[in-house]
C-alpha cells in the first residue's frame, strides 16, 4: 500500500481533493447524482472519482463510466465493516 501525504489547506482551492473515493448506496443522495453535480462544477470536473460498489451493483458501474467515473472498486460487507473498524 502507498504512503499518502497528508498536508493542510491553506485556501478553499487547496481543499480541492486529488481523487474521490464515491460509494454508490447513500441515503438521500447516491453516488450517481454526487457525481453528476462534482462533474457539474469547474472546481471539481476534473477530480477523478472512484466508485465503490457491492455485488450486484456492477451493472449500475455503466452510468457512472457515461457520468466520467474514472474506474470503480467493488466492496463486499466485510470491506465495509474493515474500513469502519480501521476509521475508529
């Protein structure tokens, strides 16, 4: 696994984030329309996003490559609960 740099922002265009890791089952607003108002903005149109998704998603994945999504990393439950874990 990379090392990552963490640095703190100084302006509003520093917080501008290098990559979005986007999952595509949230409440209120899913990933789908997240990135349609990231791809939307000039600010942030050109940040690659990353969509996680569980089985059975997959075939949703096609909209988000149509929307500019630049890849996507299938999770499962156990990822989800490792990741959590890991965040405490």
């Amino acid at each position: 696994m990379a090392d990552f740099l963490v640095r703190p922002a100084t302006s509003g265009q520093a917080a501008l984030p290098d990559l979005i890791l986007l999952d595509l089952a949230m409440p209120v607003m899913d990933g789908f329309e997240i990135c349609r108002c990231l791809k939307a903005n000039p600010a942030t149109k050109d940040v690659p996003v990353i969509f996680l998704t569980g089985q059975g998603e997959i075939e949703k994945v096609v909209q988000g490559f149509e929307l500019g999504v630049a890849g996507l990393a299938p999770i499962s439950n156990s990822t989800s609960s490792n990741a959590a874990s890991r965040a405490k």
